[in-house]
C-alpha cells in the first residue's frame, strides 16, 4: 500500500466533518428511530453503506481512466477539489437557517424496509459521484494507487459515515431537539461550513 496514514487519517477527517452537515440520512435515522427505536435505525445506517461504498470506487476508477488518457489531469482536479470544498462551505454557511426536507416513507418498520430506506436515501443522490471525483484528487494520487490503497479509501468512505450515524441512533433524544431547533441548526451549519473552507484552504498543501 502506497497511501500512508497520514492521508489516510486526513481524508477521514474531511469524510468526518461532511458527516456533520446535516441532511437527508440525518432526518431518515431520526425518523426510523423516533418510530422504531435503534432497532429501526440501524438497518438504515447498513444501507447507507452500500451508497459510501459505490460512489467513491466509482470515482475512483472513472478519475483513474481519465487520468491515464489526459495528462496533467490531476492537477486540474486537486483546483476543482479546492472549489468543491469552498462552494459546499460558502453554500452551507449561506443557507444556514434552512431547515432539512422530511420524507414519511422512510419510516416504512422492518429490517429490510430500513435497509432499503439507506439505499434510496444515498443511491437517490447521483451527485455524490461528481463530489467524489472532485474531492479524492485533491487527497491522493490516484496515478500511483494500488488495490490495496483503493480497498483502503473505500473502508474509510463507509466506517467514518457508518459510526457517526450509528452515533445518531444513539443519541437520537439530541439530534431529534437539534434537528427542530433553528439555532442550534444554524450553529451546526455555520460550524461545518467553516470546517469545509478549512479543508479547502489546506488541500494544496497536502
């Protein structure tokens, strides 16, 4: 394995503070967990899994084609990943106040309706691909990646997400009262939005 783990730690953390913006698997755990309890919820959280699996290997191979056809590629894509990371911050900080959509059907009870209720929460947003391929240059070089390295940034992509929304079932009495208020909400929002900037600003130094 070429990655040490240092790259790998730092891209946990960029993973990390993404988890922390509050979205559409946030209100499905807290709604499967407000009508089922954790054992609701934690199915949801196994069928998020499949999506942070996907979305990264898919990038991954797509970025590394690309890269073997274009030269200098990379260099493009560590910039596009800078901008990825300013916009997304900018954005959140922006719409700080905006409160999160809710969806009834996620709440469906049974194991495999929850399970089935993660998969169409992460694999109904296509767009995690196109963010993938713009974040992963900016942390690795994926000219020289091996399969071990790829196996490597996937299992980080699905146990940083998967333990913080196993958190959020645990936790769900705090999330549930965060969630409804709009200004703990907007603290959130604003905090993770600078933590995205942060990591935008030292992407070029990695």
């Amino acid at each position: 394995m070429t990655l040490s783990f240092y790259d790998l730690l730092l891209y946990a953390g960029a993973v990390a503070v993404l988890f922390l913006t509050p979205g559409p698997v946030w209100v499905a755990i807290v709604a499967r967990g407000l009508s089922g309890g954790f054992q609701a919820a934690w199915p949801l959280a196994l069928g998020v899994v499949v999506g942070d699996a996907l979305w990264p290997l898919l990038a991954i191979l797509g970025v590394t084609w690309v890269v073997s056809v274009f030269e200098g590629f990379m260099l493009v894509m560590r910039f596009i990943a800078v901008g990825v990371f300013l916009w997304m911050g900018y954005v959140l900080i922006k719409n700080a106040d905006k409160e999160i959509a809710q969806n009834s059907a996620l709440t469906k009870p049974g194991t495999w309706a929850g399970f089935i209720a993660g998969l169409t929460v992460i694999l109904g947003n296509p767009k995690a691909i196109l963010f993938y391929m713009g974040m992963l240059p900016g942390f690795f070089d994926l000219t020289s990646i091996t399969a071990p390295d790829i196996a490597a940034i996937v299992a980080v992509s699905i146990l940083v997400p998967f333990i913080g929304n196993l958190g959020l079932a645990l936790s769900l009495d705090k999330i549930r009262d965060l969630l409804r208020s709009p200004s703990a909400l907007r603290r959130m929002n604003i905090s993770a939005g600078i933590l995205l900037i942060f990591v935008g600003l030292i992407i070029p130094f990695v």
